[in-house]
C-alpha cells in the first residue's frame, strides 16, 4: 500500500466527542491528513484514530434522530426482505440505536455495536447485541453461537473499521453460501461532485469509491454484485457484495459496470483529481469565513443546524468558534448543554422546536436533511430567514 496525502484538514478532534460546559482538561487532537492508494484506488486516512477513543460508552451519535432516516432503514430492510429466505438469519454490524434493527423479528437477528449505551439499548429490545468491536475472533463467536446469516448489513459503519481486509474477511466467515452482505456508505463521488470535504472526520477512516470496494472486496473472496445510489447522508452508496463462488455471483448487475464507468470518467482511480479537490477545499473556506465576517460586521446573528460530526471538520478546519456562530442546535440529547468538540460553540436544544426569533442566519451544519429541515422550519424562512451552506459552493439558500 503506498498512500499519498493530498489533503490536510489540520488538527481536529473527536468529531462526537462533546465536552461538558465546564470544559475538559486533555482534549484529544490529530492531525487529520487523507491520501490516495494508487495500489487499490482507496481514499484514507494517513493516520487512524484508534476505535476505542471514538466509540465508546458516551458515544452521542443517534441514528434515529431524524425521521429521513428511520423512513430510509425501513424502506431498505423492506427492499433487502424481497431477496432473503422467510425468517432470515440477519446480522447488523453496529447497529447504534436499533434505527435498522426494529425493522426485523428479535428472533433471528443479532447485532453488534461497540458502543455500550446502545448495545444496552438494543439488548434490552430483545435483539442479542454484542458490544464488541467487529473482527475474525467475534465472527467466529457469532459463527458457533448462532450459525451462518442470510444477512449481514452495516450502515456507516464499514467505513469506520481502519483495517478493510480484515472486516471483510469476518463477515465472508459468518455469511451464509447464498448470504447477501449489503453495506451503506458516504460516496466518495458524491464528495467529489459536492466539495462536501466535512465528509472526513476522525471516525471516516475511508471514504469508498465503488472502484475500491471491488479491489478490497475481491481480495476475500467476495464479488460486488449491485450497487444503488442512494441521497442519505449527502450521498452514499448501497454496496450488495455475495460470495464469488454463490449462485448471485454469476448474475452482476448492470449497475456495477455503470458506477465504475463513471467513477472513472470522474478519475476516482488518479490522484489527480484528488489535487483539485483539495485546491477547492481551501477556497471553500475562505468564503465561508468571508461570509460569516461579513455576517458579524453587519451584527447579524448566526447559529447553525444539527451538531454533526461534519460541522466540527467544517469549524476546526476553518477556525470556526462562538465569536462567529453563537451557538449550534440539535435534537439528540447526549449533546444538548454540552460544547461542540474543538469549536467549543455551545449545543443547545432547538427553542421550542424552531429557530429563535432574534436569529438572522442559520448555517447548515445538516445541510443532508436540508428537505427536513426546511419543512420543519416554514416560519424562519417565511419571516426572511436565509439558511448558508458550503455545499456544493459558500451561499445563501
Ligand atoms: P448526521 O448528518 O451525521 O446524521 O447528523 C445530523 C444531526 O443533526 C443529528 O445530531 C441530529 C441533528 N438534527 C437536528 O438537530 N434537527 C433536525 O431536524 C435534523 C434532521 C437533525
């Protein structure tokens, strides 16, 4: 593997690690660098972060907090149930708060989620979760316990495991000859198309082009069959991998060939394109900062939307904090009354569920449920309200 680093984001912290008002001593920070391997066309990180610092028992992500979401896992455990025997065996490797699980019987679904407070959760729904980190030895754990899946799913989770070979060798262990393995990940050309660099952030340890996938995937013996592009989370891809030996394997779908096609008229498999990507980065920030100055010379009051993992790449790497956005909004609990991690700008329950009246300017730090949230925020808009946004350029929405 030879990485080549082709951008620098700076020193930022644990994207979901909110700090308490009083603040916290030792907060951690790395440099975070991305890179380009010219032997398998993945884009990574140059450093990972070590698991245990990201997902943990505190861990404040909450899959099920907007129901964009909880629609989507629904509709996709409905779509997967069309090509899986009656009463599958399925297992969902990190399953956070059950947002795909509580579409499936508790009898034979299992999960695995190393955060604590959600493997407790989820347990106490009656689907068996082991909060352990996915690898070879829990494969075979699960493999003995409960025999081979007909399914193994993973949403945003399988671009968070630093060491693919060995994740996708555990999952060709538990999965059944004729099993389907189906994963839900960000686009790395959707990130490309969007500049939507916020995309990196200490748990995104690879950011999948479908051209990579195939490489990893192939290494272990299994072939990529379909693949559906999906708008979640600013754009992702549904990857359905099978066993290279199973019946699925002989009939790819035509998507397959049409996403690498494209992927590489876009030169996903050249860091070149990469150079460019990160020459627009730079000057993506320094509008957004030419904004948000202009915004505090005028005394207009900005705040932002959803404290995501993306808005602390967006504030660390453009030097963000309380002088320019007085506070952040969001719904999950485990943030509220806490400060953003790095940024510090203060998380805050939405005012009586809207935006509060003496707000001019709302950045989008969500800008993924943009539909959501403009639905949600009729009056805002219809008092003048301007939303900014970085995505795919700095501007007024
Ligand atoms: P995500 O983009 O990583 O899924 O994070 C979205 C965050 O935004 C999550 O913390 C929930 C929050 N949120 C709100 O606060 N209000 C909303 O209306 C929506 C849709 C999300």
């Amino acid at each position: 593997m030879t990485k080549q680093t082709f951008l620098d984001l700076g020193w930022q912290p644990i994207a979901n690690g909110f700090i308490p008002k009083e603040g916290q001593e030792d907060e951690f920070s790395f440099n975070l660098q991305v890179a380009f391997d010219d032997e398998t066309c993945l884009v990574t990180q140059q450093e990972y972060v070590a698991p245990e610092k990201m997902f943990h028992k505190d861990y404040a992500y909450r899959g099920s907090m907007s129901l964009t979401m909880v629609d989507h896992f629904q509709k996709t455990a409905k779509l997967l149930s069309e090509s899986l025997p009656p009463s599958p065996r399925v297992l969902e490797i990190g399953s956070n708060d059950g947002v795909f699980l509580n579409n499936w019987d508790t009898d034979n679904t299992y999960a695995v989620e190393p955060c604590f407070n959600f493997a407790e959760e989820t347990n106490a729904l009656g689907y068996r979760t082991y909060s352990r980190f996915w690898n070879n030895d829990l494969s075979k754990d699960i493999l003995a316990e409960h025999g081979s899946m007909d399914l193994v799913f993973a949403a945003n989770c399988m671009c968070h495991i630093p060491d693919l070979q060995e994740t996708f060798q555990a999952v060709a262990n538990v999965l059944e000859d004729e099993g389907l393995f189906v994963f839900e990940d960000p686009s790395l050309a959707r990130m490309i198309n969007l500049n939507s660099y916020d995309q990196i952030y200490d748990e995104h340890a690879h950011i999948f082009s479908v051209i990579a996938l195939k490489n990893e995937l192939e290494r272990v013996g299994l072939s990529l069959i379909r693949v559906d592009n999906l708008s979640v989370h600013g754009g992702s891809n549904r990857i359905w991998a099978a066993k290279t030996t199973s019946e699925w394997a002989k009939y790819v779908h035509i998507s397959v060939e049409e996403n690498i096609t494209y992927e590489k008229l876009l030169g996903l498999d050249n860091i070149a394109v990469f150079d460019k990507f990160s020459s627009r980065v730079a000057q993506s920030k320094q509008d957004l900062l030419d904004v948000l100055y202009r915004c505090k010379e005028n005394d207009q009051k900005v705040i932002s939307y959803g404290a995501t993992s993306k808005s602390t790449t967006v504030f660390n790497y453009c030097g963000i904090d309380d002088n320019l956005i007085s506070y952040i909004t969001d719904t999950t609990p485990e943030k509220q009354g806490k400060l953003a991690p790095g940024s510090h700008i203060p998380v805050v329950a939405p005012k009586d569920n809207s935006i509060a009246d003496d707000v001019n300017y709302v950045f989008l730090g969500a800008w993924n449920f943009v539909d959501e949230i403009s639905k949600k925020e009729k009056a805002f808009i219809d008092r003048g309200g301007k939303f900014i946004t970085h995505v795919p350029l700095v501007r007024f929405v």
